[in-house]
C-alpha cells in the first residue's frame, strides 16, 4: 500500500484526467494518509505550454485543493504545491509562492535540461545528458525542492544504458546523498511499461530503470516512491503494486514520508 503521495496532477495540465475530488476520494479508499497535488507549475515568465496549466488557471487550483483539504480534513492531509523545474527566469516566482506560503511544498521534475524549449525526454548526447545533470544538481542545491522526482528521465530517449548514462546516474546520487535528499521511484514510467507504451528510445523501458536504480541501491540513498497520478484509479492500480515490488527486490532504502 502507498502510504503517502506528493506527486498527483490534475486535468489543468491538459494529459491529465478527473476531478480533483476524484483523486481525494481514491486516496481515502486506497488507505493514503498523505495526498500531496503537485500539478505541473505554470510558466509566470516562459512561452504557454501544453503540459502545463496556465498561469490564469492557478488561482483556481490553489482554490480547489485548499477547498478539499478543508472538507476531507477528518479523513485525510492534503498538501497543494506543485512539480516544477529549474528555470532561471521562474526562480522568484518560486520563492514567492513557497515564502508567501501559497503552497506547501515544491517537487524537483526535471524535465528541461536547458531551457524552456530543451526537453529532458529528447536527450541525444553525452553533452546534452551532461547539461541534464547539472541542471538537476543546480536544482537540488536551490534549497526549494522536496525531492528530485524520475531522476532517470533522462532514459526516454536513450536505448542503452551506457558510459554516459552509469556516470550521470552516479553524479545525481551522489549529489542527493550530499544534499540528503530523496530520489523518486516513479510508477508512471512504470505504469506505461506495464501498458507496453513504446517510449522515444524505441522499447517499452525507460524509467524507472533497473540500472539505475542497481546504482542508487549500492550508493544507499533515499528513494520516495511517487505514484504520478494523471487519473485518480493510478493512486491505486498495478504499477503501485509493481513498483513496491521492485524497490523491495533491489533493496532500496525507503522512506515513506516528507517533513512538510
């Protein structure tokens, strides 16, 4: 069972699915102590996107998950931030939030390794891999994120798991083992495993990926598992069973709670 979860989306980032309540609802019935909803963050200074909601739309998600929070409040902790990436230009829009305490917390998704047109899903080479764990490092050290969420992302787009990929793996665990902070066993991926998706790197194994997750078990560092919710039954379905699995068969030093 998944005790707690900081990682949930809603249908504001146009590949996500279902009420909010919907998801409040699953997590109580699944047995969830903890839902955390972290939609995509909108862009206060980048181009509009499609995976993303806009910023006129975050007004009305603060509203809506503070809302539940209040009304489910004797069954279960509800928590409103968001997933978001290091951005320069977006850094003191993240500080504001988080000082003016508008949201409780912030989730580290890596997902540009550059910039706002770089996606962490269309690494081609060592140079752009490199790019991608130095940002993921700069992020971590900012101080403003829980956890550093799909850290092997960067397998989407990469068919082997090669010299490149074992040192970028062995750079971002080292990394958040000296910041002391979590990595994310994430069962989206999984999940789209499960479904046979075909991934960008042309097989149905991206991420998580055993590799390098073999590397994070020998470095001993936290894992959290984040189920990525994009609709309400994923709080509760087979990739949350796979996953727990998984990380009990490699031995994953697990926690299963933020300090928030």
């Amino acid at each position: 069972m998944l005790k707690n979860n900081y990682h949930t989306h809603t249908w504001r980032c146009h590949h996500a699915v279902d009420e909010d309540e919907a998801y409040v609802l699953e997590a109580i019935n699944a047995g969830i102590e903890t839902l955390g909803f972290s939609d995509h963050i909108p862009f206060l200074n980048g181009p509009k996107s499609r995976i993303r909601m806009d910023i006129s739309e975050m007004e009305d998600y603060l509203k809506s998950i503070r809302y539940l929070k209040d009304k489910y409040a004797d069954q279960i902790r509800i928590l409103v931030g968001f997933e978001a990436e290091y951005i320069d230009d977006e850094i003191p829009f993240y500080h504001a939030l988080l000082r003016e305490q508008r949201i409780d917390y912030l989730i580290f998704g890596n997902h540009l390794y550059e910039g706002y047109e770089t996606s962490s899903q269309r690494i081609e080479n060592a140079v752009q891999l490199q790019q991608y764990v130095d940002r993921a490092i700069a992020g971590m050290k900012s101080g403003l994120f829980q956890y550093l969420a799909h850290p092997d992302l960067f397998m989407v787009n990469i068919k082997d798991f090669d010299a490149d990929c074992i040192q970028a793996s062995k750079q971002l665990c080292q990394a958040a083992l000296d910041l002391d902070m979590p990595i994310e066993f994430n069962c989206e991926g999984l999940r789209d495993h499960l479904n046979g998706h075909i991934f960008k790197n042309g097989t149905t194994l991206a991420y998580p990926h055993p590799q390098f997750w073999k590397i994070a078990a020998k470095m001993n560092n936290k894992v959290i598992l984040g189920a990525d919710a994009h609709a309400s039954k994923a709080l509760n379905d087979e990739a949350i069973k796979e996953a727990i699995r998984q990380t009990k068969e490699l031995k994953l030093n697990m926690i299963d709670h933020l300090e928030i």
